[in-house]
C-alpha cells in the first residue's frame, strides 16, 4: 500500500487493536523489570554474570583452586563470601611467609573484602595491581593482629594490547618459556608445550624443540599425535631439518594406521565401542597435524587427508564440532573443538592453491568467531573446561586483525582467567 495513499478502512481497527496490545506489552514489560532491578538490588553481586561458571552466592563451600602466583587455594564460605585458605603451595610466596596455613580465615586482602562482582576477577584485579606497584599483598587473618605481607615479583601492568607489544605480557612468556625448558617439564598430551617454546622466537627455545622433534617418538594415541604433531611439523617448517622429517613420516604413517571412518577415536584404532567411534576433541588435531605434515613435504596418503578433511569440514559453521561420528552440536558448550577446528582449517587453508580465497579460510574465521560468542560458557566440559579454554582462546588469536573488538574484548573479558592461572614457578 502506497505510502501517499491513507491506511485502507479495514484495517484501522486492527492497527488499534495492535497499539493497545504493544501499549499493554511495554507496560507489563517497564514492571517486570523493575522487578528485576529491585531483585538485584538486594543480591551479593551488583553486576550481570558474564561467565557461566561464576561462584554461586549461596552455596556452601566452592574452591578457588589458584590465586595467581602467590600459591594458595581459596575456599569460599557462606555468608557470601567468607575466604578460608584452603592449602599452601610449597616453596610458593605465601608458604615463605610461615605465617600462613590452611583453615585460616581472610578477613581482607590489601583492605578489599570481597563484595558486589565476581570474586574471581576481583582476586585477579588485587593480584594485577599489585604486580603493577610495588608487589605486596597484605592478607589481614582473622585472630591475628598484624597482616601478613606476601611479596609477588613486581611485573608492571598490561599495556592496552596485551600481549603484544606489553613487556608484562613478555616477562610472563620468558617465565613459561624457562618453566617449559626443564627437562619433563612438557610431558602430557605429546609435549604439547613445544608448541608454546615455538612461539617465543628465540633461538634458544627453538634448540630446545628441535633436540625434541629429531627423537620424539612416534606415537600412535591420537590425543598424542594430535597435540605432539603439530609442534613437530611447525619445528620442520622452523628448521628445514631432515632429520625431522623422517620422523614425522613415521608419525603420519601411525596417523593413517589408526584411522576410522574419516577420523580417529580417542584410544586409536578401530574402536567402534567408544562412543560413536570418534572422539574429535583429539581426531581434530590429527587433522591439523596431516595437513602441516603434507605442507612439510611427508607423503600423506590422499585418501586419509582428503577423507579426514571432507570429514571435519562439513561441521564448519554449521553448529559445533561434535563428540562422536554424529550431526554437529547446538548450543555453545564446546570444550575447545571448534577452537581446534579453526586451527586445522587454518591449515588447509595454507596447502590449498585458493590460500586466502579459500572455503577453508572462510570455515576457519567462522570457527575462531565461534570462540568469541562462547565467551560466556568457560570451564565447562568433562575435564573441568580447561582444554576449551586453551583452543577457545588461541582460536581468537587467529581473528586479532579482522575482529579486533571482538578480539580485545574477549581477552579483556578473561585477564582474571590468566591471571590467577599463573603459578609463582613460572608455569
């Protein structure tokens, strides 16, 4: 109906009846909120929940597990939220003190009682702040009549860019980076902390990752193969050392052994009892690995790649990156996999011709942007979350230039979260 021509008779009366009802919404809306402001007026928090996981403020007892590098536990107690010390770690800053133990009860830390916000980022803002000043934390105890004083080393604070171009950021990686170097200090889940050593760009981290990469042995656990084989190709594209090669020939070789169905399950083999047969938490990697393996120049056999590829792409932006040989996942529990999927796509995308141009690359900024609107939805999963939040996390990486808002807020969002991760030993 033309703009110029008045609203036609027979539906006056209902453009009547639709004011009222929409008059009639705002008006029953305007007082449910109100009811939802009032109610959060007399709540402990005084900000919206942005983590799922958030302590809950009428439970009983809850577990800090890490303050930072200061080395203690904190339990949280009713009423919401009395601070116990819940253990000690040795040789940490707090044990140093010997004044500090477990069921002691803190009354405040630098003057700050726990009020109104998360507890969680509170703690990681006393703990920022201090390694921005002069490094004292003053734990006042209850019972005792002076405070006691933990010394954290002074690191300075986060530039605006963290972790780039932020020297607290640098001294933090140097940490880990020393940490990494110990010998055993990499085991688990295939030396995934090769990969961190990479990182870095220095010339005395990279020796420690290829003494590894030459010897590493060829495993044939597809979690191993995943997380191991990833820093094993990328030391090979570092170094052009041959005698790496020849080892991750003999791991693509046990890649291709152990395959099923396009992908792999999380104890090897043909494992058809475990769940639906794969498990993609670890097969996903695999992917990634076979195609850095190819790019290495190792002779990946076509049809193990381009079925494990086929495969994995189809759960590209179409829901999550499922467990087991199914349809993707809904929701945005994801425990990582999508952040993993965005790193096997990066991979394809970095052998196909297309380069840039390609579905691949398309298929991993949608899986890295997947990262972002599962900001909210940290620790979960059957692990207690904390593989989710190494892929969720590194997948933003990958979307630092083309979304650098979502980028920064999500990792603004989470400094807390790294913060009390931290352990005084550099790990």
């Amino acid at each position: 109906w033309s703009e110029d021509h008045a609203t036609p008779p027979h539906q006056e009366g209902s453009q009547n009846r639709s004011q009222k009802m929409m008059t009639r919404v705002a008006l029953i809306t305007t007082m449910l909120l109100g009811g939802i402001v009032s109610a959060q007026d007399g709540s402990f928090y005084k900000d919206p929940a942005v983590f799922s996981t958030r302590p809950s403020e009428t439970k009983s007892l809850q577990n800090i597990t890490r303050f930072g590098p200061v080395g203690m536990g904190i339990d949280l107690l009713q009423p919401a939220f009395v601070m116990r010390i819940s253990h000690i770690e040795e040789s940490s800053p707090a044990a140093k003190t010997g004044k500090l133990k477990t069921g002691q009860i803190i009354e405040s830390i630098n003057g700050q009682e726990l009020a109104n916000i998360d507890p969680r980022i509170q703690l990681g803002n006393i703990l920022a702040a201090a390694e921005a000043s002069d490094g004292v934390l003053r734990f006042a105890i209850k019972g005792e009549a002076v405070p006691v004083t933990v010394k954290v080393p002074v690191l300075g604070a986060y530039s605006e860019t963290w972790p780039l171009d932020c020297p607290k950021s640098a001294k933090i990686v140097r940490g880990v980076a020393d940490y990494l170097s110990k010998p055993g200090a990499t085991r688990s889940l295939g030396d995934i902390g090769m990969l961190f050593l990479l990182s870095t760009g220095e010339a005395k981290d990279l020796d420690v990752v290829r003494n590894w990469a030459r010897k590493a042995p060829a495993h044939t656990y597809p979690w191993y193969l995943g997380y191991g084989g990833i820093p094993l190709t990328e030391c090979y594209l570092r170094t052009g050392d041959e005698e790496i090669l020849a080892n991750i020939q003999r791991w693509v070789d046990n890649a291709a052994k152990s395959q099923h169905n396009d992908a792999w399950a999380g104890r090897g083999g043909a494992l058809t009892t475990y769940g639906n047969g794969h498990l993609n938490a670890a097969g996903t990697h695999v992917v990634t690995f076979l195609l850095l393996a190819k790019e290495c120049g190792a002779d990946v056999p076509d049809h193990t790649i381009l079925g494990a590829l086929r495969h994995f792409y189809r759960y590209a932006g179409r829901g999550g990156n499922p467990y087991g040989d199914d349809r993707p996942e809904v929701g945005f529990v994801d425990n990582g996999k999508n952040g993993k999927l965005a790193f096997a796509m990066a991979a394809a995308a970095a052998v196909t011709p297309d380069g840039e141009n390609s579905v691949y690359a398309n298929a991993r900024d949608v899986c890295a942007m997947q990262s972002f609107y599962t900001t909210s939805f940290m620790l979960h999963g059957h692990t207690g979350g904390g593989i989710g939040e190494i892929w969720r996390s590194a997948a933003m990486g990958l979307l630092h230039d083309k979304k650098p808002k979502q980028y920064r807020d999500f990792m603004d969002n989470r400094q807390w979260h790294y913060d009390l991760s931290r352990r005084f030993d550099g790990s």
